[in-house]
C-alpha cells in the first residue's frame, strides 16, 4: 500500500511540473510591443510604419526617423533614411543627403536639400527575426552601400524587391534594421523591424 501511495504522489508531481511548464508561454518574437531589451549603450524597440515614396511632394512622410520610428517628411531635420523611386534605379532606400533623391525632386520642380547622413546596406532576403536582440544590433557593422554603384549619386540601396532587409546607422548612433514591403499601385512603402537607440539620446525611454 506504501509503495502505491508512493507511486501516486510522483505521479502528481510528475503531472504538476509538466502542467506549470506549458503554462509559461514562450516569447512571442513577433510582438512588436516588446521594447524591454536593452544593454549598458542601447535601448531597443520595435517599429511598424508606413512611408511614401512619391517624388512629387517633399512635405510628405517619406522618410523615418530611426529614433522616434515614426514617418516625418524626406525635408525634415529628423530624417534618417529616404525612400524613392526613379525610372532607371528603380525602387531605393537612401541617406537623406544622397544626391539621387535631390534629383528626384527637381524633376518635379521642387528644391531639396538634407545634409543629413547614415550608412545603408542592402542585406537581401535576410530573416529580420535574426536581428532581435539588443546585443547582435550593438555589435553589428553596417557597411555603406551606394546607389547605383555610384558614390556620387549617395549612400544607399536600389532596385530593391519587396520582402527584402536592409541595415541602417543613423549619424545620431542608431543601429537598427528594417524590412521592406512595397505598393506600387499607391506608392507607399511598409517598414517593419528593430532598432537601437543610444541610451545617452534623449530619445532612450
């Protein structure tokens, strides 16, 4: 009788273990809500936003700023990267002062001007869930890409297909990567993934 009473109790305990580990849910990596992770230089967080990338009106939200994720207009001292489109370069991702993006505007009569800088490279059909981690963003190395092969058109990365990565440094420190999905039909441009603020920027929180 001992040793059934025995048997039952690790039985119990066996059933109560097993039954407190499905409880705990694992991390949901997809939740774009998860901004905790942080080291002793970066704070992280996700970001989901939508940017256009139409040449004909420089006001618009055509740019992100990597430290607030938010769209604000390619004009915009807060910009740190650009989308555009042109003809022979096709659909691009670039630093603020590239010179292909000016190019853009004045065809449509409108000055553009953006001295602001940041490194971009093109990481193809990368899978951005590799990036969600605060220490592989801090000790990741971007290395500039340039539009069209050409330094003298700017920093950035062209005839870019939907679905594809890029990395970015912004000239304030923030590292971070996004993927891209693109709307012809409406012109806009769908970034999502993970960026890495400095914690000395007012913008850590």
């Amino acid at each position: 009788m001992k040793k059934i009473s025995l048997l039952l109790s690790l039985a119990l305990m066996f059933f109560a273990t097993t039954f407190v580990a499905c409880e705990d849910d694992p991390l949901n990596i997809n939740d774009i809500q998860n901004n905790g992770d942080e080291n002793d230089n970066y704070q992280m967080y996700s970001f989901n936003e939508t940017l256009n990338y139409n040449s004909t009106k420089a006001s618009t939200g055509s740019a992100f700023c990597a430290s607030t994720r938010q769209a604000v207009p390619a004009t915009s001292s807060d910009a740190d990267f650009c989308v555009g489109t042109q003809g022979q370069y096709g659909t691009f991702v670039c630093s603020p002062n590239a010179s292909l993006l000016a190019q853009c505007y004045d065809a449509n009569g409108i000055t553009y001007s953006n001295n602001k800088s940041a490194k971009i490279q093109n990481l193809g059909n990368a899978d951005i869930q590799d990036y969600f981690d605060v220490n592989t963003l801090d000790q990741m190395t971007v290395s500039s890409d340039y539009l069209g092969g050409k330094s003298s058109l700017g920093v950035g990365v062209n005839q870019l297909s939907s679905g594809q990565v890029i990395a970015f440094q912004t000239s304030d420190g923030c590292k971070g990567v996004a993927k891209m999905s693109f709307s012809k039909v409406t012109k806009t441009v769908s970034i999502s993934g993970y960026v890495a603020v400095p914690k000395n920027s007012s913008l850590a929180k």
